[in-house]
C-alpha cells in the first residue's frame, strides 16, 4: 500500500530545493503533500469555461478535493460558486491571486484554464512552487514557451498533462492499437478538421475597466493594452495578444490524434492557406484556414479550419480520418469507426457516456478520464496520456502552422528542434515580447 510518508517521498524528490525568489514566492521544500488515502488537493484556475469542466471531472474522483478556485473576475466568480454549489455540493476556497494559491502547501495540483499568454507562465510558476500541473491546450501562447514548458518539467520532475482529452478516449485508445496492428495497413495522411459558425465579435470600445475585473493581473506577462469591450471573457481567443486562433484554439486536439495515428513528430515543412473572409470587426486571425504538415517517410496531415459561416452541405463539427494502404478509420470524441479501401463499414465502436464537442466547455467523459489519469500518475507514478513533452509536439506543430500563415511562405522545419531553416521572417514569431517582471524563466 502506498503510504502517505513513500508518497512524499516520490512526488518530491528534486524539488525541495528550487528557489522561487524571482516569483516573489517563498521556497516551498516538501510542498507536494498528499492528504490522507493519498488524497489530492487541487486548484482550479479560470473558471468561465474549460474550468468547469475541469471542476467537474476532479469531483467524479472520490479522493480528490477542490480546495480553490480562482478567477480575476468577482462576477464570475460569484457565478461559479453557485454553479459550484449545485454541481459538487460545496464551496472551495476563492482566490483572485493565483500566486497565492501557489504558497499554500496544502495544494498538490492545479488545473490551468485561463487565457492562452498564462498557460505556459502559470504552469512553470507552479512547478517551481512544487505542484503538478494540468494545462489547457495550447500549453503555450508562442514556440519559445514550447521548449521553456518542457525545460521546466524536466528540471522539476512534476507530472504535467495538457488537456487533449481525447487521447483518454476509449474509442481512440481501440482504433489507435489497431492501427499499430496493421488494420488498415501502412498510414500514410491524418485529415482532421473543424467547423462551426461563430458570429462577429465587432469593433471593441475603450471602457473603463469594470470594478470587479483586476485587469493588471489578467494581462500579466502580455504587453499592456487599454480594457475594451469584447476581449473578456471569451474573445480573447481572436486578439494576437492574448490567444493564438482557432488552429490552436481547437485544431491542436484533432492534429494531436492524427500526429498519433501516424506516430509522427516535428514536421519536414509546413504550409498554410487561407485569412479572414467574413466579418469586418476585430479578429486577428484567419476565420478559414488549411494548414499542410509534411513528415518523413510520405506521411502528412492536413488541418481544415471553418470558424465562421454556416457550412452546406452541413458536415460533423469536428473529426479526423486516417487513411491507411487497406483503409481507413474515423475518430471523434464520441466513437471509433472502420472502412475498407471501398469504404465498406467494418466496425464501429462508441464511447460509452458522450463528451461535448463544438461549445465553449466541451465538457463530458473525456475530462473524467483524463484528469482520472493524471492523478494515476501522481499517486502511482504511471504514464500520462498527454505527457507533456509528447503533448506539446502537437502545441509546436500549430505555432508552426501560424508561422506559415503569417509570412505566407512554406516553411522547412528542423524537425529535432522545430526551428524554421529557411525564413527569418517566421522565426521573428518564435518568442513574444513580455511585460516587464513577468517574463517566464526555468
């Protein structure tokens, strides 16, 4: 049996003597401490969307414990812990500050759902105060924050999953055996796709920021901008500052599967095609986007974006197609499908509860299942699904995407680093600009 003292033992082995004087944090020694029966303590943070969900999965664990959720914002706050109340039949703790949450030794981990520019920041934060650290995708907001993410880690030793909950799909987990088995012989392309009809987010106004909202904190390591009216809380997505499109947004998940199915890493070169053809409002990205990743060996994978505008003919919201020398399978987050090369069906397999596919939460199963294998690695040190050295591969494959797309050129990567060899014009995107003092460092 798994002892509380062995379990310290394992899960702070390395990280006692991080100093966390740069963060203004106090060094936290032997921080990661599991309560009783190897109970979990977490810390919700970002709560409007994704961080629901991440609120419910952890409460289907019987030995975990929410101790706090945090938000920079009073009203949503206020909202969640009504919502909290109904939902897990109790009230964490509540925290504007992240960095306080951090300080509490009680905490074992945290479940990151902020916007994009903290995900990487806040994660390394963590990891230095001694936590381990569940991260929404993208795990980062740039390349540069790509490598810091990893480095951290690996100086750390913190378990780290990126939320690509798929990979904890049933149904992904069965076909992507049967591939490694030849069912449909040599893989050669991953199609994965997105669509869905997402309306203006017009042109902001400059307000004064609303007295529940700490905007310094909400922008912490991004430049400084001036508060408007359509950036918070959702369309932040849109905004370069601050999020990284919908190829990140949603084509990491899909991309991430077909980069499994075809066991393939960095990219040989990568193409983009497309812009914003709709709406004249504020978004900063294309709105229809086809990215092209080539691989060794002939294999690639191809990314179709479809943000705004109503498809006809209607197609699924989301899905990837693997093609094979004998066939081909279809995956989404809900079921496993099998068709010979005349696309005769051979076998379908569902998940056994559904998952949302095309909201803003995309709650359901999936995050069960994921979050249940994160805190199987941290009690009994087993793999991760989305581990984040792996899981991050499929974050690069995106910014390189972006890359492409910005400078209008094909980019040859150096698939050992991901570096592009041929445009400096693209690697001026490799690594943002930060706010004074916030800058992330390992």
């Amino acid at each position: 049996m798994t002892t509380r003292r062995n379990f310290i033992k394992k899960t702070t082995v390395g990280t006692a003597a991080v100093t966390l004087g740069s963060l203004g944090l106090p060094s936290m020694g032997y921080a990661n401490i599991i309560g009783a029966n190897d109970r979990i303590n977490c810390a919700t943070i970002g709560i409007n969307g994704r961080g629901k969900a991440h609120v419910a999965a952890i409460h289907a664990d019987a030995n975990a414990r929410i101790l706090y959720t945090c938000d920079v914002d009073d009203l949503i706050l206020e909202q969640h812990n009504a919502w909290c109340q109904n939902r897990i039949g109790y009230l964490p703790k509540v925290e504007k500050d992240f960095r306080k949450i951090l300080e509490d030794k009680e905490v074992d981990a945290i479940f990151i759902a902020t916007p994009e520019h903290w995900h990487a920041p806040m994660a390394i934060m963590a990891m230095q105060a001694g936590k381990h650290v569940y991260v929404e995708k993208p795990c980062s907001h740039n390349a540069h924050e790509t490598d810091l993410l990893t480095a951290a880690q690996r100086k750390y030793g913190k378990k780290v999953q990126m939320g690509n909950q798929q990979r904890s799909a049933e149904t992904s987990i069965s076909a992507i055996k049967d591939i490694r088995e030849g069912i449909i012989g040599e893989v050669f392309k991953g199609e994965a796709y997105y669509s869905n009809n997402r309306g203006s987010i017009g042109v902001g106004n400059k307000i004064p920021v609303p007295a529940t909202l700490d905007w310094e904190l909400w922008q912490g390591p991004a430049p400084r901008e001036d508060y408007r009216d359509n950036v918070h809380a959702y369309n932040w997505h849109w905004f370069r500052t601050w999020g990284t499109g919908e190829l990140h947004n949603n084509g990491t998940h899909e991309i991430d599967m077909c980069r499994w199915a075809l066991g393939v890493d960095l990219p040989l070169s990568v193409t983009s095609y497309g812009g914003k053809y709709t709406y004249d409002d504020d978004w900063q990205f294309p709105d229809n986007q086809q990215v092209t990743f080539q691989f060794a060996n002939d294999k690639f994978i191809t990314w179709t974006g479809h943000s705004r505008g109503v498809l006809k003919p209607e197609r699924p919201g989301r899905g990837i197609t693997i093609y094979g020398s004998k066939g081909s399978i279809q995956m989404d987050r809900n079921f496993y499908k099998l068709f010979d090369l005349q696309g005769n069906p051979i076998k379908f397999e569902f998940e056994r509860a559904a998952s949302a596919t095309t909201d803003t939460r995309g709650e359901g199963q999936l995050d069960v299942n994921h979050v249940a294998n994160f805190f199987d690695a941290i009690r009994k040190d087993t793999s991760l699904n989305a581990e984040i050295n792996d899981a991050s591969i499929s974050t690069m494959l995106c910014h390189l995407g972006n890359m492409a797309q910005d400078t209008g050129e094909m980019l040859k990567i150096d698939p050992s680093n991901g570096k592009v060899l041929n445009s400096e014009k693209a690697m001026a995107h490799w690594k943002r600009e930060y706010a004074k003092g916030w800058e992330p460092k390992v």
